[in-house]
C-alpha cells in the first residue's frame, strides 16, 4: 500500500468511527466510498445511494461484479441480505425528509463556518451538482473527508469559500489527513490530530483561524 492510500483509509478509518448500528449512511464518491471496509461485522448499517438502493456492501472482486448493480457514481456495489431497491425519487424523498442519518461526502473547500463547496471547479466539464446538494442540507449528520490541502499546498479549508457552493453552514464534522474538526455553535474547533502531526503544522497548513479543543484527541492508527 503506497502512502497516498495509507491516508485515505486512515481517514476512511476515522469516518468509520462517526457510524452506529441503526443507522442509513450516504457515501460520496472517492474516500467515503472507502468507509465499508473499516467497519466491524456486527455493525447493522444500511447504506444509500441515490440511484435506488438502500443496503450495499463492500465492493465485489474484480470479474464478480453484476452489471445490473452500481451505485451513484456508476461504480459496482454487492448487497447485503435485507436491501432493497427503489427509484431514485424515493431515494432522494428518504435524503428530503430526513431520513438519511449521515452523510460522508468529499470537498474541495470548507469554511470556518461549515460551508460545503464541493461540486465545481470553474472551467471543467461536469454534468451537475447532483445529490450533495441536498444531502448536505438535510442529512442529519454531514462529515466531510478531503485532504487538508490541494496538489499546490493550498489549505482547502478558509474563510469564506472561492468556490460555488453546494450548500451553507451545513459541515458538522471535518476529517483530513492531519486532523479532525468539528463545528461547534457556528465555528471551527481542531478535536483531534493524526500523530504525528502537531498543533503547529495543522495551524500553518490552514488558511483560516480556528478554536483549538481543551483535550485533543492523537489518532495513532
């Protein structure tokens, strides 16, 4: 396993954590998608996605995949015992009325205050904002799993976001490759760090001002 994917998982790892029995889960394309893995058998979760299921496993192996079966990012998906399907209007009535417990989707920038923008860079070709937009607004728990910083060692994480929005004020947990924040009351707290990653480098590495947590949390795994 390169580095690259180390991080990834640790930070699929740590979204893993924010999952209880019960609940309906949304993963985003990218690292969420990498969440199932890190969870434990007895864990009852149901997850969803917006072409129609609710119920998916981990990925099939490589020449199992069932063509009739993807998830909202046209990739393959298996099924747990007890899924089901429907069409993508209930899907998306589940997200509207609340129904989905967490969402875990990725960004390209974060505010200080929980703005979500993650579905457009300028310029490039994409084919529409798609269900964050509602997922962000009405799940009942949004985290967001994105590097701390881009490919040019930006901060991904500001002030006010540059980019078009998905939706305002709505990011109640953020979860990078150095550290762990959550919005409390309106504002930006660092609660946890990956060792060994200090204080000081997540502060120089991020482009905003942020409360810093009584008692952080080291993540050593």
């Amino acid at each position: 396993m390169g580095m690259g994917v180390d991080l990834r998982n640790r930070m699929a790892k740590r979204a893993s954590e924010e999952i209880s029995s019960g609940m309906v889960v949304n993963l985003g394309i990218g690292i969420p998608s990498l969440v199932p893995n890190h969870l434990s058998a007895d864990l009852n979760v149901m997850f969803h996605a917006e072409n129609g299921i609710i119920g998916m496993g981990e990925s099939p192996e490589k020449d199992f995949e069932d063509e009739n079966l993807c998830n909202a990012g046209g990739f393959p998906v298996t099924v747990l015992a007890g899924a089901s399907y429907c069409d993508s209007a209930v899907a998306f009535g589940m997200i509207r009325r609340g129904r989905v417990d967490l969402t875990i989707l990725g960004s390209l920038q974060v505010s200080q205050k929980g703005d979500l923008a993650n579905w457009i860079v300028p310029g490039k070709k994409i084919p529409g904002m798609g269900g964050a937009m509602e997922l962000a607004q009405k799940a009942r728990k949004v985290a967001v799993l994105m590097n701390h910083t881009d490919k040019n060692g930006i901060s991904k994480i500001v002030e006010s976001c540059t980019l078009p929005l998905t939706a305002a004020n709505c990011v109640d947990i953020l979860i990078t490759d150095l550290a762990v924040f959550k919005i409390i009351e309106g504002s930006l707290t660092l609660t946890e760090r990956f060792a060994p990653h200090t204080v000081a480098e997540i502060t120089a590495k991020t482009s905003c001002d942020f409360f810093i947590a009584e008692d952080i949390r080291v993540i050593e795994y």
